[in-house]
C-alpha cells in the first residue's frame, strides 16, 4: 500500500474568537484576488432581488418620516449580502453566517474587510517568498549535486 499525506495550502485566520482557514490554492487566489469582481456579480443579484422596493434618492430630515421600514430592511439586507458575499468568497461559503452569527454587527464586519484582506495579502506575499527561497535552494543543491558529478 503507497500512501501520501497532503497537506493542505493555507493559513488560520482569527476573527474575534473565530478561527477560520484561509486556503491559499492557487485555485483560490484567482477567487480572492478577484474577490471585488465576484461580490459585485452577487451585489448584482441581490439588487435584482430587491428592485421592485423604490430606494429614495436621498434622505435627509423632511423625508425621513416617509421612509417605509420595508425600504430600511431591504436595504440593508441588499448591504448585508454584499458584505457576506465577500466573507464566503474569501474563506468559503457558509462563513458570513457563522460570522454573524457571534457578531452581528455588519458596520463592523464590513470595516473587518478591508484590513483583513491586507494582511491576508501580505501573509500570501510571505508565502510566495518561502516558496521562492525553497525552490532557489533546490536548484542550488540541484547545481551542486551536477558540479561534482562532473
């Protein structure tokens, strides 16, 4: 029997008390480093969803009155689902809602963004860096190894 462990890419992200695992696949860097391109397709959807809700073009003290709390709900859960739309692409489906669920609170989780995809940013740029050190010690041992056959 031949049996090979593999390990998978990645890293563990901690969220307020929530670890999560950011797979760092080549597969799913496309997915992150296209994570604004996907959430506004799904941006797209959900304002799809709530189109037949007329969203006020602006609101201020005369108008707030006239605000039908349906229009408030739909939309923030349109906001809602853009923000969990981001969360699930960049750490798989079903993550926004476990999130959410200890931290219901989508102002901070939408400010969370953009600090954690840098980090996540820079941890994949260290990443990349081992793996290039990694690679130039192989082809440096590789070269060695030919030298003394020679």
């Amino acid at each position: 029997m031949v049996k090979v462990d593999i390990q998978r890419t990645g890293f563990p992200v901690t969220i307020g008390t929530l670890e999560l695992w950011f797979d760092s696949s080549i597969e799913n860097l496309r997915r992150f480093f296209n994570v604004d391109e996907i959430a506004q397709e799904r941006l797209k959807e959900a304002q799809e969803k709530a189109k037949h809700i007329h969203f006020p073009l602006e609101v201020n003290v005369e108008t707030i009155d006239n605000i039908d709390v349906k229009t408030v709900d739909a939309a923030f859960d349109v906001n809602k689902e853009f923000i969990a739309a981001q969360y699930d692409i960049i750490f798989g489906d079903g993550t926004f809602k476990k999130i959410y669920q200890q931290y219901p609170d989508i102002l901070a989780l939408e400010q969370a963004l953009d600090p954690l995809g840098a980090a996540i940013a820079e941890r994949i740029g260290e990443m990349e860096e081992e793996r290039t050190e990694k690679i130039e010690a192989k082809k440096n041992e590789y070269l060695k190894k030919k030298a003394q056959k020679k």
